[in-house]
C-alpha cells in the first residue's frame, strides 16, 4: 500500500517537472505560456478544438521576462490509428521573437515578432478517426541570437520533420520552454 502510494508520488513528480508530453525528445523544463485567444494551453496537454487553434497563438512567459532573441516552433506528433511508426509534422517556426515589454491582463510576459517563418502557421487539422485519435501538438522555444537565420532547405520537408537533426544540424541549444495539446479530429 505505502510501497504503491510512493511509486504514485514519484510518477506524479517525475511528469510535473516537463512542459513537454512523455517520451517527446527534446524535453523543455520550463513553462511556454501559450494563449489561442482566450484559451491558454493550461494544463500542458489540455485538450483544444480545431477551430480553437487555427490562428497563430500569443506567447509569453508568466514567471520572468525573456531579454533575448528565440525561435518558437509547433511540431504535431501523431500515430495512424493503423498503428505505423509515430510521425511528425511541423507546424510553425518563427525566428526573432522578443519580449514587448508588455504584461497581459493575466500577467504573462509577452514575446512578439515581425517574422513570418521561415514556415508559417499552419492550424492543426488531424483527420478524423475511428477510434477518434488524439494528435499531440507540442510548443517549443529555443534562445538564438539575434542575427539566427533558418536555411530555407532546413524545413522543406514539413511531413515527417526530424526535429533533433534539425536541432544539431544548427547548433540550437536544447529548448528553454514547452508547452503541448490535443486536437481529435
Ligand atoms: C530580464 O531583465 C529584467 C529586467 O532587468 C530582469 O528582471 C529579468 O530577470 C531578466 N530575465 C532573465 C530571464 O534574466
Ligand atoms: C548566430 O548563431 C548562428 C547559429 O548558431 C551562428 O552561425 C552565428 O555565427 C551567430 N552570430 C553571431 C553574431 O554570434
């Protein structure tokens, strides 16, 4: 009883401590708030609409203000109910985020950007699925430098985008800041 009770707490703490969904690699330790309107992604892993999700969200951070210049990016992560190898999409990648110096009514620190990409915001359209099928779309911010640009041939392939080549391929430290939902189709 006590025996399962603890391995229970330490399940609990071991999941508390990442912003990103279990067995995503790479892991980010620290909270991206992340707002689709007036939805914020809170808890990470909260379950949204498509029609929730179809604009661009706002980001930010509640817990300090970011001084630097990053890069945000949404990767879907997703099985075929058909049970293939679990495959990748990515959504968004926007260089030269920084912070505005503005704090929302709910106090998040907002990060704003004039950059469109190098890949554009493209909302989550999982297909629908019998059984309807959760897709995993996962947030992540990287610190870059400000002169950081994405060679165009690095995201052509937006199906199937192998995010850790990418990561050393550019040199990116690992991402300082997560986040994740669901969207069923
Ligand atoms: C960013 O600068 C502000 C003001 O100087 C400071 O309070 C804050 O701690 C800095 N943020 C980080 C992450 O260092
Ligand atoms: C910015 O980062 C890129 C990629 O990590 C690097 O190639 C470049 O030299 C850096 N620029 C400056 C000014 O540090």
């Amino acid at each position: 009883m006590l025996k399962s009770f603890g391995a229970a707490v330490l399940l609990f703490v071991g999941l508390a401590h990442s912003e990103t969904p279990p067995g995503f690699t790479p892991e980010a330790a620290a909270h991206l708030d992340v707002i689709f309107g007036s939805k914020a992604v809170s808890p990470p892993g909260t379950s949204l609409t498509k029609a929730d999700t179809q604009k661009q969200p706002s980001i930010g951070t509640s817990d300090t203000i970011l001084n630097g210049t990053y890069l945000w990016l949404m990767i879907a992560s997703f099985t075929n109910p058909s049970a293939g190898p679990r495959r990748t999409n990515l959504h968004a990648m926007v260089t030269g985020f920084k912070s505005t110096g503005q704090k929302t009514d709910s106090g998040i620190n907002t990060l704003a950007t004039t950059a469109t990409g190098p890949v554009k915001y493209v909302g989550p359209a999982p297909p629908a699925e019998n059984p309807p099928h959760a897709h995993r779309y996962v947030e992540l911010l990287f610190e870059t430098n400000a002169t950081f640009t994405v060679p165009q041939s690095y995201v052509q392939q937006t199906l199937g985008f192998d995010l850790p080549a990418f990561i050393q391929k550019t040199g990116l430290a690992p991402p300082i800041r997560g986040n994740w939902f669901n969207v069923t189709g």
